[in-house]
C-alpha cells in the first residue's frame, strides 16, 4: 500500500499550459493491483481559443480515476487493467467513462536479463466518454534500475509491482 502526490504542468494540444496536483494511492495483493487519482487543478483553469475562426476554450478539470489490475500469472508479465474516470468542470459537461489497458513486459521474451532493467513495456489503452467519444493509446515503456542492485530480491509481483512506476492516466483530461 502507498500513496503518493505530484505537480503536473501539462502542456495541451494547442500549446495552452495547465497545472495540476494529483493525490493518489495504490493497494497490491498478489496478482492484483488496485488504484485511485484525484486531480486538482490550481493556477488558470480556463484558457481561450481562436480554430477555424470560432472563439472557444480550453478548461483544466478536476477529477479522479481508479482502476483494478490483475496480473495473469500463467503468462508472465502480461498485465489486465479496467477502471473508469470522471472529470467535471462548472463550465463544462461531465466527462466520465470506462477505460482498460492491456501491457505486456517484452523482457519475458528473453533469455538473457539485465539487473539494471526492470521492464520495457508495451502496452494498448482504450477510453470512452461521451464526449471525446472513443480514444486510444499505445506505447512502449523502459523502466532502468538507477539505484542500488539487490541481487538477493525474488522476482515476485510483488516486488516487480513496487517498482515499477506510479499508475497515471495515458490521455488527457482537458477539454477544448
């Protein structure tokens, strides 16, 4: 169990910056992980827009997220993921929806391992809201072991799942 908090400033898709403070915290049984984020925005929340020359806005909302992981233990380093969101704005319509990601760890498929590379991730996330309708994400992901190797640690998920990295949603959560 953990929880944890960060300062985001993201950048959006139309150069427009935001800032954010996510709460977050994490339980790990086993083969299943649970998770939860609250997002607060502070600073400028609101942002103008000139596309296709009609006036609109940007706006940074707060919200939160949660999902539950499992991971599938008669195929190592395959990971399930399904949760859902809710960000919501006065200004603007509620924005909730389902979500599920599905990440593979490609270093199952070699022989040879290198202690100072924890993971190198694939993965897929899929989205829904009525909104932003359907949206999707792939990527791949390295996670490099800069501290101390302690070569005496099993490989339990467990272990692999506390360090890895913190859970945060894929896609955006500001509205234009």
């Amino acid at each position: 169990a953990g929880i944890y908090s960060f300062f985001d400033r993201k950048s959006s898709e139309y150069g427009n910056y935001f800032n954010q403070i996510t709460i977050g915290g994490e339980y790990v049984i086993q083969n299943w992980y649970y998770t939860t984020n609250i997002y607060i925005p502070i600073g400028t929340k609101k942002k103008n827009l000139l596309i296709n020359s009609a006036q609109r806005e940007e706006i940074n909302s707060m919200g939160l997220d949660a999902e539950v992981g499992y991971s599938v233990p008669q195929i190592k380093g395959l990971d399930l993921y399904i949760g859902g969101f809710y960000f919501k704005n006065k200004d603007t319509n509620t924005v909730s929806g389902p979500k599920a990601e599905i990440s593979y760890n490609l270093l199952n498929l070699f022989q040879k391992k290198y202690k100072w590379i924890n993971s190198l991730n694939i993965s897929a996330l899929i989205q829904y809201d009525k909104i932003r309708k359907t949206q999707w994400y792939a990527g791949i992901s390295l996670n490099i072991n800069l501290g101390p190797i302690q070569s005496d640690l099993k490989n339990t998920n467990i272990e692999r799942r506390i360090s890895s990295y913190v859970r945060r949603p894929s896609l955006d959560n500001s509205l234009s």
